[in-house]
C-alpha cells in the first residue's frame, strides 16, 4: 500500500514540475485571467486549502480525538498528500506558464518549495532511517564477530606476529596488500570463522565502512531533520502569498467575471447557443402558436372593415383627404357575427409578449392603433371628431379602449411605449392615425407584415405630396409649410432642426417641389398647417363635391 | 521526561522569537516615516504587477485606480476619460468603428513592456462585441432578431476555409477595409472567401507559372501603358515595338517588373 502510494506520488510530483518546466517552451499570458483558467485556479486554491485540515488536526489536541472516531489520521494523511500535489499541479497550470509579476514568481516558487519539502520528509527522510536501522544491525554483527576473532588470537599470539610490522600509520594503510592468508592454500574458501590476521584486518575495514555511512547518513538525517518545521513555515508564508495573490485579483478586477457585471468583457459562447434554443421554444410554444393565429385573425377581420368602409377622397374643411363610411361602421356594433365584433374578439387572444418582433409586430401595432381611433369614434358615432366630448373629457389618446390579452391599452401607449420605443422608424406617426382629415391619406388596405415598408414610403410620400395638409409650397414668400405632424414630433427627423424636417420633407415629396426647395435651399421660411382634428368622415364632406 | 521538557523549552524559545519579531515589525513600521516608499501602498501593488505599461501610459504607471476598478477590472469608461475625442481616429473609414465599439481591453492590452505598443487586433472579439450590442432585453426588437440570425448563420455553417472562424465572417469586412481591395472589386466582396484575419497574405496561394503568358488576368498595367508613352517609350526601349499592353511576358521578367527582358534594369520615371 505504501509502496503504492510514493510511486503514484513521486508520478504526480515529477508531472507537477514538468508542468512547472513548461514555460521554457509555452507562454499563454492571458490564460490564467480567462474563465478556464480561473476555474483552475480557484479547485487549486481550494485543493491547497485540505492539507490544512492534517495540521489542525494533528496539533489541537482536543479536536484529534472528535476527529479520528470518524477519519483516521492515516486517511487525513492520505487526504494532506494527495490534495497537497494535485493543488499545486492544478494552479500551475492556472498560470499559464505567466511568470511575470513579483508576487506571481514569488507564489509559486513557495507552492514548488512546499511541496518538494513535503515529498523530501515523507519518502526521502524514512529512507534515511530504514538505512540507519539495517547498517546499526549490520555494525552489530560485525563487531560481535570481530570480538570472538580478537578472543581466539589472544589464545594463540604466535599467529599475531605477523601484524606487529604495520604498527605504524603508514603500516595500518597498506597491511592489507601484504597480509596474506594461508598463502599455500589459497585454492579453498576462506572461512572468516577461522582466526588468521586476515580476518582480523577484514572485519576492521568493514567496520571502519559502516561506522562511517551510518555517519554520513546521520549527518544527512540530522539536515534534513528540520524539515517539517521548514515544511510548515514555507507553507504558511505561501499561504499568505496566495491570500494577497487572490486580493489582488479582486482589487485589480477580474477578466472572467465581468460579463456578469458590465458590457465590457466576452460572453461566453455558450450563451449564445442558449439564447438560439430560448429561440426555438419560443417559435414552438402555444402562446407564440396562440398569438400568431389571433393576429392573423384580427387582421383579416380588420382589413375586411377597412376595404369595406374606405371611400375616395373628397375634400372636409378645404381639406383633401381619403375618409371612411363611420355610419356604417357604426352598424357593426353589437352584431358578434360582424367583422368589427370578429376583430375585437380576435386582439383578446393575442399576448403582446409573444408576437415576436420584426415587421408582423410592427404591422400588428399599428393596426392597433388604427382601429382603435376608428373604434372610439364610431361608437360614439355621430361625432365630427375624436377629440368630442362624448369621447373624452378633452384626452381621447390616454383613454384605455383597446384590450389585448389582459391588459387595456391607450392610443398613445400603442405610439409611444411600443412602437416608438420598439421600432426606430419615423414613418410609423404618419402611420398612426387618429381618424382626423388632416391625418396622411390611406388606400383600402391595412398594413401587413410583408408590405409595411413599401407602405410607409407611400403614406409619407402621399401626405408630403398632399398641398392641402401635407406639404405647400409659397412660392412668393419662399415659404414651405409643412404638415403639423413633422412639428409635432421633431425630434424623430434628423437632428430636429428645421434644416432636417426639411430634408425629410425634400426626400418625399413630388420632383417638382424638390426641385424648387433645391433651387431655394438657402432662403427657405418653414411654416406648419394647422392640424385639423375633423373626422375624416364621409359625411362632413364638405357640400360643394 | 527530559525530552518533554526539552522539547517544552524549545517551544518556548520559537514562541519568544515570535512575539519579538512582530514586535520588531511593529516597532520598524511606526518609527518609518509615513513618506517612505515602505509604507507607500504602490509598492505593494507593484508586486503584482505583471509587467510594465507602454510607454503612452508611463504616467499612469503609479495609480493603477486610474484604469483599475475592483472585480469589474478594466472599464471602458476608465479609458474614454482621455480617449474620447480622437477626431483623426473617428474619420478615417478603417477606424471609425471605435465610434460605437464601446470595449477597449479585448484588443488594447497593456502590461506587455515599455517598447510594446499596446493594440492586437482580434476580429474574433470584435465579432462577439458586434453580437452582444445587437443582444437586448426585448426579444421582439429587431437587433435581437437580427442577433439570432447571425448565430443561427455563423454556426450552422462551415467557415470558408480553415484559416478563418465562423464567427469571423459574420463581420462585414468592407465596413473597415474597403479601400484594401487590390483586385479592383472584381472577386467580389467577401474577402473572407479566401483572406483569413491575421493577414492577407494566402498560404495556399500559388503563383502561376513564371511560363504563363495569362498575367494580365490579375496584373494590370499603368496609366502610361494606356497611353502614348506605351508605344513612343515603353515598347521601344524593350526592342519590342508590336507588344501589346495585355502582353506582359513580352517585355517583363518575374524578377521584378522593372527588369525588362534583353534590356536589363529599367526605370523610366
């Protein structure tokens, strides 16, 4: 089991400094700051942290006993080691072989140091002392048999003679090469039971051999036998370093957590794989299923009322403008097999959250709108405009008349907060109409999901084209008055400057108008129509049609 | 019992050391003066920094606050403070897109040296940043269709060639490099067809055969070989008086177009 354990250790320390020696041919000084790289070296931190448990343990004394009923030393030990060389393997790989900072050369020369300290006490050190141990038993032996050889010389000192030449130092050094045993039978063993000066001189070399490699070793023993205080002051010096090492990660900010903070840093791309399968449930869920059917519907019921009730233009207050039949769209109320009561029914199933964006939501918005103006004013019908009294008192726009879904809808909630908001398109508040004749003219049809575009470019071009509402040219004057839509909402055109409702205008309206505000550009005075809130009502036009 | 009491005694002894090593300590810190670089808290930092800034921002080199924010890192707010108004930068087609790019540190590294100016050009993050401004709360508005629409096209196809990521080519090269187009527009538009980020130089590109009498199929000759100065100059000095301009091999040698064959260097202008 032991056995075991320092060869799979020995493994991980030689790996842990391969995986250390790696900068001399890699460098990924962005690693260690990257969400792997950090991940790496947060479990190495942690890791770092289990051995700590060994030496708590070990050292408080009244914690030891609470502690081994449930781990034993041994398998706290286990724990101190393994965690104790994988940590330091996973937070070299956290650098990224970056070894610039002062602080950073400095964390993990210690994490090198603790450990190789560790594996020196814990395999090299008992090796000392099993060697210490085997050579002693030996010296034993030795010197035992060496008295018994000295015992049998004393009996019989005629044989010693022949060692009294190499009395002197030099003698003792060279005794060896004289001295010969039994020279007649040299053939046979020699049996260093046997008295013979031989012997003697032998065993006193050997003895001489050992006596000074138990020294050595002890000498070896007693340097590294300070190692487990080195072990612990090194490991504590480097676990300060790595406190300071992790506040200065949080201090100077870390590059993979960001994301979650601000806008500055990567997403991962996994949430970008996350975000198309949301996509794919969203297209598959009966809400969006539920919704997409409701619009269509609505749409249909609507566009019917739309075409039916759409008439030519006629000309209301000297203005020329396309009008709606509101009577007859008046007759529809109450009827729950007319278009109008179908259309109605039909926004109560769609949920605003599923429509999904896009041009179908557009379209869908501003149909709302539409119909709402239509409806407000044709069930107080007759009314000459939407602002009446019997409307409102005074605020038609911020009146909740339209429900979708569950919830109730203002006229300019549908402008402001949605379609505004949702679309950056100006051309949508010439879209929006509030069933008034100096609004911009309409064909039969409702707008949809594939023709909006072209739609909008009609109706501004229609409107700017328009010199009863839309855009005048005085020519005396040099003046151009323009719709007071453009006024009303400034902002959406260009910077807002007359300069750019002027360009707005210049880009829509007729050639021949383009062509006179080109020729003029430099003196041109802009002045606004007076916005008629008149329903653009068939029956107000005025008698002379 | 000797050995305990030894060992007691020895304790003791590391105790002693200590106790008056951060008295020691203390005692050294209070008698410093509060100006000395000791107990200044740059010389702290400095021991986490991994290496020096660029020369540009050498003055910012002892107030890491300047650009350092804590978690959060490096903010771009932090670098818009001096890097606003780069008019020069902001009008030229190829760097105008710093105009609304809003992230500074993907490209813009520093700590790499004094002598390193700090720019890498990463196209690969320029096309994150791209997708994350199109991302938005309202999965209705049109950035985030948009969004969705690019993913689902850049990673369900292959990129073009191996040398370029699919995410890449969801970026309009001509947005910056318009005016890069050596080959007069005539290979269309897409650059990343066959250009990777990193450079444009083609690996797998390999020129004809210096045999080839085909070259004007790429080269194009200079404004004077469409005039008279191709007839009256060109073609004499070259002892090739009928050459047509489309014939290059004519008169030039691979070597350089300035080495005019059986002429030698030649370089009017």
């Amino acid at each position: 089991m032991k056995e075991r354990e320092r060869a799979v250790v020995t493994g991980l320390v030689v790996l842990m400094l391969i995986v250390w020696l790696g900068f001399v041919f890699h460098q990924s000084p962005r690693f260690a700051g990257s969400f792997w790289g950090g991940m790496l070296g947060l479990s190495g931190a942690v890791l770092m942290l289990v051995p700590l448990a060994y030496l708590i343990v070990k050292r408080i004394k009244w914690l030891k006993p609470r502690v081994t009923k449930y781990v034993s030393m041994r398998t706290l030990l286990a724990w101190h080691i393994y965690a104790g060389i994988l940590g330091p393997i996973l937070v070299l790989l956290h650098t990224g072989h970056k070894f610039n900072s002062l602080l950073g050369m400095t964390l993990t020369t210690m994490t090198l140091i603790v450990v190789i300290s560790g594996f020196i006490g814990r395999y090299l050190m008992n090796r000392f002392s099993t060697e210490i141990r085997e050579k002693k038993s030996l010296l034993k032996k030795l010197q035992f048999e060496y008295q018994q050889v000295a015992d049998q010389l004393v009996g019989a000192p005629q044989v010693g003679t022949v060692l009294l030449p190499f009395r002197g130092i030099l003698g003792q050094l060279t005794a060896s090469f004289f001295i010969r045993d039994f020279p007649d039978d040299a053939t046979g063993p020699v049996n260093v039971t046997v008295a013979s000066p031989y012997t003697m001189l032998r065993l006193s070399e050997s003895i001489a051999d050992i006596e000074y490699a138990i020294k050595t070793h002890e000498t070896f023993k007693k340097w590294f036998g300070k190692w487990l205080k080195f072990h612990i002051i090194v490991s504590v010096i480097l676990y300060l370093l790595m406190a300071l090492h992790i506040w200065a990660a949080i201090h100077f900010g870390i590059r993979w957590i960001t994301p979650f903070y601000s806008s500055t840093s990567y997403y991962s791309s996994t949430l970008e794989t996350g975000t198309k399968s949301q996509l794919r449930s969203f297209e598959n869920s009966p809400q969006r299923q539920n919704s997409l059917a409701a619009v269509e519907k609505f749409s249909l019921h609507f566009g019917k009322i739309f075409k039916q009730h759409w008439r030519e233009s006629v000309v209301i207050h000297g203005i020329r403008t396309t009008v709606f039949d509101y009577a007859g769209i008046a007759k529809e109320i109450g009827n729950p097999e007319s278009n109008y009561s179908q259309a109605i029914q039909a926004l109560q199933q769609v949920d605003p959250e599923y429509l999904g964006g896009g041009n179908l939501e557009k379209a869908f918005w501003i149909n709302v709108y539409n119909f709402g103006a239509m409806k407000m004013a044709s069930e107080k019908y007759p009314v000459t405009s939407i602002t009446d009294p019997k409307i409102s008192d005074g605020n038609p726009w911020k009146k909740k008349e339209i429900r979708i879904g569950n919830g109730q809808y203002s006229l300019v909630q549908v402008e402001k907060e949605i379609l505004l908001k949702k679309f950056d398109d100006p051309r949508i508040v010439f879209a929006v109409s509030c069933a008034a004749v100096s609004c911009p003219d309409r064909t039969d049809e409702i707008f949809s999901a594939e023709k909006i575009d072209q739609q909008l470019e009609d109706i501004v071009k229609g409107l700017l084209s328009n010199s009863t509402k839309g855009l005048a040219i005085g020519k005396q004057q040099k003046t151009i008055m323009l719709t007071w839509i453009l006024k009303a909402d400034k902002r959406l055109f260009g910077d807002g400057s007359d300069d750019g409702l002027i360009d707005f205008a210049r880009y829509y309206t007729t050639d021949e108008n383009r062509n006179w505000i080109d020729a003029n550009r430099g003196d041109i005075k802009l002045e606004f129509f007076k916005h008629d809130w008149g329903l653009n009502d068939i029956a107000l036009a005025d008698k002379e049609n | 019992m000797m050995k305990a009491k030894k060992k007691k005694k020895k304790w003791t002894l590391t105790r002693i050391l200590l106790i008056a090593g951060s008295i020691c300590f203390v005692v050294l810190w209070m008698m410093t003066p509060s100006e000395s670089a000791f107990k200044q808290s740059i010389t702290w930092q400095k021991m986490t920094e991994p290496g020096s800034l660029s020369a540009a921002h050498q003055q910012l080199k002892n107030n890491c606050a300047a650009c350092h924010t804590p978690v959060q890192g490096v903010k771009t707010s932090n670098c818009i403070v001096c890097h606003a108004n780069n008019e020069s930068l902001l009008q030229r087609q190829p760097t105008a897109f710093h105009a609304s790019i809003s992230s500074c540190v993907e490209c813009h590294l520093e700590h790499q040296g004094i002598d390193k100016r700090p720019t890498k050009m990463d196209h690969e993050a320029l096309a994150t940043i791209g997708l994350r401004q199109l991302n938005s709360e309202s999965k209705e508005s049109e950035n985030y269709i948009l969004r969705e629409e690019l993913i689902a096209h850049f990673s369900d196809r292959a990129a073009p060639h191996a040398r370029i990521t699919s995410k890449e080519t969801t970026l309009n090269c001509l947005a910056c490099h318009a005016n890069d187009d050596r080959h007069l527009k005539l290979f269309g538009q897409d650059c990343a067809q066959c250009h990777a980020t990193d450079k444009w130089t083609i690996p797998e590109y390999r020129h004809p055969s210096a045999a080839s009498m085909d070259c004007a199929q790429c080269h194009q000759a200079p404004p004077s070989h469409y005039m008279k100065h191709f007839k009256m100059i060109s073609a004499r000095v070259a002892g090739k008086p009928h050459a047509r301009v489309d014939q290059c091999f004519q008169c030039h040698q691979t070597t350089s177009w300035n080495d005019i064959l059986g002429t030698g260097w030649y370089k009017h202008h």
